[in-house]
C-alpha cells in the first residue's frame, strides 16, 4: 500500500491506468465491484480511496 500511496501522490505526467484483483480493489476501496467492473478513483489517494465513476462491463 505504501508504494501505491507513493505512486499516487507523484505528479504524473499523462492518464495512467492500474490493473488489479477484486481483493485489492475491495481493500483499498471498501467496495466490491462486479466481474470485469472498472473505476476511477480520486488522486491523491485517501484511505479508503474514493471511487469516482464506476464503469460496467455490460455498458449500463
């Protein structure tokens, strides 16, 4: 989680995109998305991490 907070904090300098497991996400969001689910979180950082948007994999 440490470097995770690092790397987000730290300007970055064009869109990045993380991929990871729902145990992770769930971890550092408290919310448990769906199969194949995506989302965008606020940056910095916070714990827990605020979801921003959520976006289905079935378009709705």
């Amino acid at each position: 989680m440490e470097e995770l907070q690092q790397f987000a904090t730290a300007q970055q300098p064009i869109p990045t995109f993380l991929i990871s497991h729902q145990v992770n996400f769930t971890a550092l969001t408290n919310y448990f998305p769906v199969s194949g689910e995506a989302a965008i979180l606020a940056l910095p950082l916070t714990v827990p991490a605020i979801v921003l948007a959520k976006i289905n994999p079935d378009g709705f």
